[in-house]
C-alpha cells in the first residue's frame, strides 16, 4: 500500500473497537462498520477484460462479517428496514468502509473501485452530491480519479434527476458509470449525459441489432460498456460473438468469472479468469 494518510488512519483505527467507533479494523486489518447492530464488511468482484481476462476493475459490495469469506448481502435486507435518512447514512457507510478496504490493499496500479449510488440515495439528497464523500477521499489523499460511481437505472420520470446528480458528481470530480436496463435505453442516455461507463446485463442479450449499434456509438464517443451478472457460458459466448460483431472491446462481470471477495486478486489470478 503506498497510501500514507490512509496508513496513519487505519493506524488509528487499529486501536479503536466497535463499542467505541462506527468504524474500526479486525485481526485481519479489515474495515468493518455497523448499521443496525448488523456488523458489515466489504467484499470486491473484479470487473475484467473480456479478451484478455485483466481485471480492470473492482465493484465494492457490502457483506456482513461471517467466518466464510464472502458473507451474506446485505443492502437489500437493511435498505428496506432504514428511512430515507438512514438509507443516506448506509450509503455512506458502505462507500467509506469500501474505500478503506480497497486502498489499504491497492497499490499504484490502474485498477478503479466501483461503488453504487442507491436510489433512494438519488431523489433523498438535494444538496451538493459527491461532495461530502471527495472531502472524505481528499482527507484521505486517495486518488479521485480511481473511483467510479455507480448510478442506478431510472424510469423517464427520473430522467432530470439523474441529469442533476450526474452533472454534480462530474462538478466534483468523479467518473460516474450508468445501469440501463437496455441497449435502446442507453442510447436515450448517452447524449443527454455522457457517462465514463455503461452497465448492462448479460442475461439481456436478445437485440442484437440495437446493442450493435449501442457498442458502435459507446465506442465513438469513448465510453466503456461492462456486462454485468455473466453467470453461464453460454452467455460468455454470446457476448463473445457481440463482441467481434461490432468490433468493441467489452468489459465483463459476473459469478462465471469470479466470486466476491475481500481480497483483491493477486498476479497471475488477475490475468486469468
């Protein structure tokens, strides 16, 4: 790790216990927090070269602290439990206790941390997005550019309001990628808000017309494309046809690849996959 104010940190941190902070570090080093006396931690999936297999990428998870390395997810449990403020404060707990735990292990390499912006998140906060967590970062000394923020997909209700958030996040500083929940829709975003990155599922591959077209646009305008949840090979292979159809590179993630883990992968695990 060549993070030194991050080292002081969890220097800190190491002499802190659950009863006495929101966050604190384990026999491991690891970073753990609470949110509704649910102890929590954080796991990674690299997000990887289609071609290749390089990881690029990691996305951070929220899991709760087991003996078994990945735990159980928990954002879906807690989030429906929690109000709008306390959605907000999980939010916010799991970007922290995420960029903790990937930066303690990270080096000076190239490999971005990829952390969700949840909906309730989006329409609950009206002040100056992104910029209590870039104060955070910056205290820090992590590097901003690393980090990619995750925008969930939105009905065309919410069209204004993942313009006015994505334009704030962008006013801090950060890359920001888009869930869509097709090719068609993300060719409605793509001018309107011009993401670092798309996301899109890789159980949805059926219009292969539009997401030709979509792949071929993305990569005029510089824009990377990952498909997420590849989870057969089947899918592996139809992504692998799209893929030289178009003439894209593609980005991908999924449990066919790869586990969520708290340890980032090691060479040559991440160029293997």
């Amino acid at each position: 790790m060549s993070f030194p104010i991050l080292q002081k940190y969890l220097a800190r941190l190491s002499d802190a216990t659950g009863a006495a902070s929101s966050i604190w570090l384990d026999h491991e080093g690891k970073a753990q927090g609470r949110f509704f006396n649910c102890t929590m931690s954080s796991a990674f999936q690299p997000i990887r070269h289609l071609d290749s297999g390089a990881v690029l990428a990691y996305e951070g998870l929220a899991r709760s602290v087991s003996a078994q390395d990945q735990g159980l997810s928990l954002w879906k449990l807690l989030d429906h439990a929690a109000s709008d403020d306390e959605s907000i404060e999980l939010d916010r707990l799991c970007r922290m206790l995420h960029s903790i735990n990937f930066f303690r292990q990270a080096d000076d390499g190239d490999t971005d941390l990829y952390l969700n912006v949840h909906d309730r998140l989006l329409s609950a906060v009206s002040s100056n997005h992104g910029h209590a967590f870039r104060r955070i970062l910056d205290a820090l000394e992590l590097p901003l550019e690393r980090v990619v923020l995750q925008l969930p997909a939105a009905t065309p209700q919410q069209g204004w309001l993942l313009n006015y958030v994505s334009d704030n996040y962008r006013r801090n500083g950060f890359r920001f990628a888009v869930n869509v929940n097709s090719a068609r829709d993300g060719l409605g975003v793509l001018d309107r808000l011009r993401p670092d990155v798309f996301k899109l599922d890789a159980r949805e591959l059926q219009d292969k017309a539009g997401l030709a077209e979509f792949l071929q646009r993305c990569a005029a305008a510089k824009v990377e494309v990952v498909f997420k949840r590849l989870e057969t090979p089947q899918h592996l292979s139809a992504l692998r046809e799209l893929s030289a159809a178009a003439g894209v590179p593609l980005l991908v993630q999924g449990y066919l690849l790869d586990e969520p883990r708290s340890a980032l992968l090691q060479e040559p695990a991440r160029r293997a996959a």
